[in-house]
C-alpha cells in the first residue's frame, strides 16, 4: 500500500502535520534559556549534525549551478525561517504562529505566480483574499481575545512562510530530479557555516548557565533541529517531488490544530477571534490548494 503515491503521500502529510505542529511549543520551549537567535542558529547547527554525514559523499557530485539553488533553499527553506520564527514567538503565543504558518500555500501559489508565471484560477483568488481577511484579523487580537493594535510580531510569520512559498517553487522547478535527503543535507550544508557565524556572535559561550532551563531549552532546540528541520524536510521535499509544491505545503491544514492544542495543554489563551481567524485562513487554504490536488506520478 506503501508503494502507491497516493498513500504515500498522506501518510508523509499526517506525520510533517505532527512534526511541524509540536514544533511551535518546542521553540517556546527553546526560548526560556536562550535568545530566538541562538535558538535559530542552533536549530541549524544540530539539523547539519545529523545531516552530515549524508552530505559529505555528494559534494563533489554536485554542479556549481546546482550549488547556487541548493543554497537559495538553504536560506529560504531553513535559515531564515528559523530565525523568523524564534523571534516571532518572543512576541506571539505558540498556537498563533502554528495558526499564521497556514499561509505557506498562499505563499507559495503567490510566488509561482510571480516568479514562475503559473496560471492563477478564480478559486486560487478567492483564496487569497480570505486567507489574508484571517491573517490581518489574527494580528489584531489582543492579549483579552478583543480587538486591538496590530501585533507586528505576526510579519515576521508571513516572513518565513513567504520563504516556504520561494523554496517550495525553486524545488519543484530546479531541484525536482535530487533525492530528497541529498537536497535536504546538501542546503543545510551551505548554510551551516552563517549559522556557526552568528552563534559564536553572541554570548552563547560566555553565559551558558549550566542549569535545568538551559539543558531543557538545548534539548528542545535539538529536537527542532534534528527532527523538526532535517528528518521533517526529507519528508517535506519527498512530498514536493511526488504531487505539486502547492499540494505539498497543504501540509499546513493540520499543523494549526497541533499547534492549537499543544498551546492550550501549556496554558496559552485561545478566544473565539482566534478560532475564526484559523478557520478563515484554513478554508482560503482549501481553495488555494484544491486545484493543485492531483498527485503527480513518480518517474
């Protein structure tokens, strides 16, 4: 059963839905004994560890012309977004940036339009427009459920799921023929050494504190890192191979419900403007996604 693309593929989504969507508490986690840029950095940093020796062997295989795609992949589908996200949740709950990453279809629909001059359908368009009423509604919810100032930190959600829709397109078009792990180990690698950079810019080294929070924070970030980034992204660029970039980042259906309710269990408020943002924000992402569905056949 397995074998058949068409099982494969949902059985990919239910565990990245899983994965992606526990990975929101763990950066809250992260963020108790270290700043969102070391948590970013870090997150890298452990991705490469585990991903290494995967790497290592392909380098040489690998054109200058594929090296220049690989790392705009690098950034986009991993170091900045894991920057974006660390910081972002400095301001924002963990449920609400699981929420707000709904919009990486959108992104990505947008992106293939812009850049890659797909055909936009009349669904598609309806699409965005509610899913951008939910975004900009979501980011005026106050701490009291009531309508307030916007929260800013919610941009740099939009952020990083723009650089989902950028990396998700440049796979399908200029790296579609990689094996998923050699592309997933091989972006990780070309950005590694900014993440090494940053780190030893900050004062990571100076302060560590060796103490419960800091091995609790070290230990979510591994996770992050190891699972959440390099185990989650092979399973991600699979799926990308397999269907469409758009149908693939369909992922996103179930991550909020995840993130939601990992939020809930630690204790973070979820009101009723904030179910009807999510639910605004999932139903533009059905039609985005809805003429992106047909899963394409492996070569």
């Amino acid at each position: 059963m397995l074998k058949n693309p068409k099982y494969l593929s949902i059985l990919i989504l239910i565990t990245l839905s899983l994965i992606w969507g526990s990975s929101f508490i763990l950066i809250k986690k992260s963020l108790l004994g270290l700043s969102s840029g070391q948590v970013g950095a870090l997150r890298m940093i452990f991705a490469f560890i585990v991903l290494f020796p995967v790497a290592l062997p392909r380098l040489k295989k690998i054109t200058f012309k594929q090296y220049k795609f690989l790392f705009l992949v690098g950034l986009t589908a991993n170091l900045f977004p894991a920057f974006l996200f660390a910081e972002a949740e400095t301001g924002l709950e963990s449920g609400l940036t699981g929420v707000l990453n709904s919009l990486t279809p959108m992104f990505t629909l947008i992106v293939g339009l812009i850049a890659f001059k797909n055909k936009l359908h009349w669904g598609e368009f309806l699409g965005l427009i509610i899913g951008l009423i939910g975004t900009v509604g979501l980011s005026f919810v106050g701490s009291s459920g009531e309508l307030s100032s916007m929260n800013y930190y919610a941009l740099l959600v939009v952020a990083a799921t723009i650089c989902y829709g950028i990396s998700a397109n440049v796979i399908k078009i200029h790296l579609n023929e990689f094996n998923p792990k050699v592309l997933t180990s091989v972006s990780i690698f070309t950005i590694f050494p900014f993440a090494v950079i940053y780190l030893f810019n900050t004062d990571f080294f100076t302060s560590f504190q060796n103490t419960s929070e800091t091995w609790t924070s070290l230990g979510a970030v591994f996770i992050l890192g190891a699972v959440g980034t390099a185990f989650a992204l092979i399973l991600f660029n699979k799926l990308i191979q397999t269907t469409s970039a758009v149908s693939a980042t369909s992922v996103t259906y179930l991550i909020p419900i995840i993130a939601v309710l990992w939020g809930v269990i630690d204790g973070e408020a979820f009101f009723p403007l904030h179910l009807l943002g999510m639910v605004l924000i999932i139903i533009g992402v059905y039609f985005v996604t809805k003429a992106n569905t047909k899963p394409k056949k492996e070569n």
